[in-house]
C-alpha cells in the first residue's frame, strides 16, 4: 500500500493522478491519496482511497490528520509528497515507522519561483530562500528518495545535501500521440496553455497578434488557464479592448486534463511566449510536450530550458519582444504546407519524451521493502 499526498495542488491533478497514481494502479497497488482542495470531487476507487480536506484547513493540522490515518495503517510500504510544506509528515512517519520508504517530489525549482513571484526586495528575496532552504534541509534527513520534475540547468541543490535525485520529467502518454492532423491550416488558429500571468508574456502575446491579424485578418488566439492575480487578469482583458482584439482573443478558464487534448486539437500553432526570468530560466514547460504530441507548429521564446529538448523543429522568439514573437508566429503559419516541423516533434514524443519511458524509473521507487 502506497500513502499519496499533496496539500496545494488539484486533487486530479495531471502529475500526480493522471500519470503517476494511474501507473501505481497499473501495476495493482492500493493507494491512498490525500488532497487539501476546495475542488470538490471524489476520486476513489476499487484501487484508491481519496481522502480529501478543505482548503481552509491549516497545513500543520492537514499533515497531523494525514499522519493519525496513516499511523493506522500498519502496512503502508512508502509515502510520497508533493510539496517541500509537508516534509513535517515524514519525520512524524519515521519516527513511527522507520522502515516506511518516503518520497519527496519536487515540481518545480522553488528558489527560482519565489525570485519571480515575490514582491520583496532583493535582499529580503535572499533571505527568505536561506532560511527556506535551512528548514527545509532540517527534514532531508527523513528524505529516501527524491524526484525532480525539471532536469537542473543550473546547480543541483540536493547534491550538497547528500541526495541523488531521480529526474522523472512530466512527459506525455504515448496514447495522446496525433498520427494525421485534419484542421484546416487555412485559417491560423493559435493556443496558449498555461497559467496566466506576467512572467509568461501574455502580455507580449496579446500585442504580438497585432501584426498576426494584420497579416492574416481571421486569426485567432485562445488562452486557455488561470489567472495568477485579479490585476493581471483585468490588465489583460483592458489591452485586448485597446488594441480591439476582443473578436480574436477567446480566454477559456483551466480545464480537466482529459478535455485539454480535444481543445489543443482545434487550432494548428502552439506558442510559449515567456519572458526571461529566474523562473522560466529554470523549468521546463509541459505544454510543450502537449503540443509536439498533439502536432502543433510550436513557437518558443528563446529560452535555455527549452533549447535542452528542442531545436531546429520549433520557430525562436525572442524573449519578451512582441515584434519578434508576431514574426515567428506568422512563419509559423507561412510553413503550413512543411510538416518536416511537426513530424520531427512527434518523433521525439514517440522515442524519448513519453510518459512510458520515464515510468519504469517511477516504479522503481516502489519496489521495495
């Protein structure tokens, strides 16, 4: 029996649930899953427990609730969580239960995250990352294994501490792989999928397809996710009426992961217009890998964590320059009629960047005791 935790993310979360609980299951292990979510859905079945809390339900007493339940199941083999608040959980777990195997996975690189999303100054910044990375080094120690969702471009921090960790990146299921690709490429329809916020460029996207109508009066973009923040959002909406874009630009709030793939389907350029920044220098975008499955013309800002899996098969923009995005988007669309692109993207989907090779490593955390 395997012991599934998380504390901020959707309780069918994409990672955790459609990949990684699906392949536990897979292989007929039991599993019980807790989720601290406001979304109200109840995913149990004959091979999962779900146990869900509410949102409002602080941290500290999510993880003693977690731990009264797990402390009653004598036969819970290894524990996993998916966010670094919850590393308390596991030195309650050893504590109790030494040889419980416990799993720590990291989405994304924290300290790069909160450069980017803080408001604090520099110095303040600094700081905070030290005492973070001091706490959270203060719970390694009830760390066995730890799994990294991004290949490091910098410095590995967990080297220091004396762990290795397995990079188990969020690749797609080979099953969503797009053989023929029946969309009209008359008409350029393009998709941005992905949180909505500053530091992603929607901004720079929403200008960029000045030039794009200009070019090509029919095209449209759609923004499919969630906005980060209310002012952010309404700064948006407000540039799309300026620029009189309202007829081209559709804004779809985030969906299931099962109704991404039909909705990626309806349009032909896929585009990751982020802007340079301690973030996007340093984790790979997922939707990436969606739109070379679903077989997409890709446009990318120019960014180093792409380049490492991506080269001559995507159109360069330079980061944060609306003029250069337009431009890579309309060449995107001119080379409708070459689908060398495409098929080389889907090549890779199919040999390298999949779900199915990365999941052997995933079940090999779970092999023992």
């Amino acid at each position: 029996m395997i012991g599934i935790v998380s504390s901020s993310h959707y309780p069918d979360d994409e990672r955790i649930f459609h990949k990684q609980i699906h392949t536990l299951i897979d292989r007929g292990l039991f599993i019980y899953y807790f989720t601290r979510s406001d979304k109200k859905i109840n995913l149990s079945s004959s091979f999962i427990k779900h146990t869900n809390f509410n949102k409002n339900v602080s941290v500290q007493d999510y993880i003693q609730n977690v731990y009264n339940i797990i402390f009653t199941i004598s036969k819970i083999g290894h524990v996993q969580i998916h966010e670094t608040e919850l590393l308390p959980l596991f030195k309650l777990i050893k504590e109790s239960h030494n040889s419980t195997v416990t799993i720590y996975d990291v989405h994304e690189n924290m300290e790069a995250l909160y450069r980017t999303f803080s408001n604090r100054v520099r110095p303040v910044k600094e700081i905070a990352i030290k005492i973070r990375k001091v706490r959270e080094k203060k719970y390694l120690k009830y760390v066995d294994e730890i799994i990294l969702a991004n290949r490091p471009v910098s410095t590995n921090q967990y080297l220091h501490y004396g762990v290795q960790p397995k990079i188990i990146e969020n690749f797609p299921e080979i099953k969503f792989l797009q053989n023929k690709n029946k969309l009209d490429n008359k008409i350029i329809k393009i998709i941005y999928h992905g949180h909505l916020g500053p530091e992603r460029g929607i901004d720079i996207l929403v200008m960029a397809m000045l030039d794009v109508i200009n070019f090509s009066p029919g095209a449209t973009l759609t923004l499919l996710g969630s906005f980060r923040t209310k002012v952010f959002k309404d700064k948006i909406y407000d540039l799309i009426r300026e620029l009189g874009l309202s007829k081209s630009i559709k804004i779809l709030h985030q969906i299931p992961y099962v109704d991404i793939w039909p909705q990626l389907r309806l349009h032909n350029i896929g585009v990751i217009p982020f802007k340079e920044n301690e973030l996007t220098q340093e984790n790979t975008p997922t939707k990436l890998f969606e739109m070379m499955t679903v077989g997409l013309r890709i446009v990318c800002s120019d960014l180093l964590p792409i380049r490492n899996f991506v080269d001559s098969s995507v159109h360069w923009a330079n980061p944060g320059n609306a003029l250069s995005l337009s431009k890579a988007l309309i060449n995107a669309s001119i080379s409708s009629g070459n689908n060398n692109m495409v098929e080389k993207n889907k090549q890779l989907i199919k040999e390298k960047y999949n779900w199915e090779n990365r999941k052997v490593e995933y079940l090999s955390l779970f092999s023992s005791p």
